[in-house]
C-alpha cells in the first residue's frame, strides 16, 4: 500500500473548509431537529394540556398564547425547513470541497 502525498498547506486549508462544512452541517441539522420537535411535539402538548408545569408549579397559559398555537407553530415548522435547507447546501459545498482527497491519495478505493 502507497503512502499518501505530502500534504501542503492548500491541503491543509482544503482539509479545514472540509471538516468546518462538516461541523456546520451537523449543527444546522441539530438546530433543525429540535425546531421540528418543538413544532411537532412540545407546542402542541402544551396547548392540549392548557398549562405550563415549572418547578413544580403549574401556570395557567395565557388565552393571548392559546389563540396563536396556528402561528408559533408556523414559525417553528419555517425554522426547521430554513435549518435543514442550509444544512443541504453545507452538505452540497461540502462535497463539492472533497476533491482534494484525490491529490492527497491515489486510489479512493483502498
């Protein structure tokens, strides 16, 4: 088995953007995820519960709140698809930054 290449400093910075498109991805996606969760699940179990438990104290939620479920909702659910559409495109940039591995090994296939 060959060695790889030396790898130089435009490696080096190729290898950076790589891996910060990576980190980026991961984190819109988690940002994403918990968007939908609070869209999907935790606002609409509030609403049907009509209270808000805190420390052990359970609050009445406000009627100002209860009529505007529809609308935090939408806001939610937007958050999510905002959040996973950038994640798509770090994951787009992302792969279209990998070529650099070709330079650094010969074969792709080990």
């Amino acid at each position: 088995m060959q060695d790889p290449a030396f790898i130089t400093t435009e490696l080096w910075n190729s290898l950076g953007n790589t891996i910060l498109w990576l980190f980026l991805f991961v984190f819109t996606m988690i940002l994403g995820g918990i968007h939908f969760l609070l869209a999907h699940a935790l606002v609409p179990s509030i609403m049907l519960n009509g209270y808000l438990t805190l420390r052990g104290d359970a609050r009445e939620l406000p009627s100002f709140i209860k009529e505007k479920e529809k609308q935090i909702r939408g806001a939610l659910y937007l958050g999510s698809l905002f959040f996973v559409s950038v994640s798509i495109l770090c994951l787009v940039i992302m792969i279209s930054g990998i070529d650099f591995v070709a330079e650094l090994y010969d074969r792709w296939y080990i």
